[in-house]
C-alpha cells in the first residue's frame, strides 16, 4: 500500500487506492465542487428519508456548491474526495466535510465536527467508510481538536451503528418540531 506521510512538503496526507482500499484519498479542492455537490445532495436527501423535518430544499444543489466553496478555503474545515479505482479511477465517489470549532465551556477546547461522510453504495462495505473516519481523525486533529464528534439524523440506524462500533456515543441532543 502506497501512502504519503505528512511532511512539510506534503501537507495534503493524499493517500492512493490499493487491493485493500478501492479508493484514494485527497483533500478536495474548488475545481472539485461540481462533482461534490451531486454526492452532497444525495446524503442530504437520504437523511430526508429519515426524517420528514430533514426535508431537501428547492435550492439545496446552489446552496451546497456555496457552502463546498467555503469550506474548501476554510482553514478550520476538512473536506476530503474519495476518488475511485479502476473505471472510476478519475471519478469522486465519495467526500467528507468537517469543520473544527471551540467548545467554550469544555476541555478539550477544541472540537472536531464531522458533518457529512458519504460513498457511493459501490464502494460501501471494504472497509473504506472506517478509513475515512480515520484520515478525518487525523486530519481534524492535525487542525487542533481534542475529541472528534459526528452530526447526523438521531434515526439514521446505519449511521448510529456505524459510530457506536467505532467507539462513539451519544453527548448531546437536538430537539425538534415544526412552528
């Protein structure tokens, strides 16, 4: 398995496909936006399968494309493409968005928040969404954060059972209901 250690000339931590890992892992940049967006929207509305008050807006594609453009030159956030292997060599297959935010009241100060983590079903289940999360980890704490969390919809059980096997639990909840 080929993989870049992080050194001073390479701060990017890309990592190329092997027999292992159908994928290679890069951080995105803005030339990458267009094929992001399509993936985002996807989880988006998967999560809309979830939960109805989760409900996909007219405008989610041009709101994505803003939001995957900050994020790309925000310092404070991680956004990772997962590029394919063999046909899908040149394809992004699947990213992650995270950010890293202050925790005011609590130590660790620092907090690192995963927001979005999404393959195409073709690359599920090789040991690639376990990857991600760890790449994110070390990515997310390169950035300064002491303890890494993960947002996503209380009834998603594929997620909720993802993150409890990984060592995750609950901290917090989000209550909600429509006005």
């Amino acid at each position: 398995m080929s993989r870049k250690e992080p050194t001073e000339a390479n701060p990017s931590r890309e990592s190329s496909a092997s027999a292992d890992r159908p994928i290679r892992l890069r951080p995105a940049t803005e030339a990458d936006v267009p094929q992001l967006v399509p993936l985002l929207i996807r989880l988006k509305r998967l999560n809309e399968e979830f939960d109805p008050l989760l409900k996909v807006r007219a405008d989610a594609e041009a709101r994505a494309r803003e939001l995957l453009k900050a994020d790309v030159h925000d310092p404070k956030a991680v956004v990772l493409a997962a590029e394919g292997a063999g046909p899908d060599k040149e394809k992004i297959v699947g990213l992650v968005r995270a950010h890293v935010r202050e925790r005011p009241f609590y130590s660790p100060e620092m907090e690192g928040v995963i927001l979005d983590i999404y393959l195409l079903p073709l690359y599920r289940r090789h040991g690639v969404g376990e990857y991600l999360l760890k790449e994110t980890t070390e990515h997310l704490k390169s950035k300064g954060a002491g303890i890494v969390t993960a947002e996503f919809p209380v009834q998603n059980e594929i997620a909720v059972r993802f993150y409890t096997k990984r060592g995750f639990r609950p901290i917090t909840a989000l209550h909600a209901r429509t006005v």
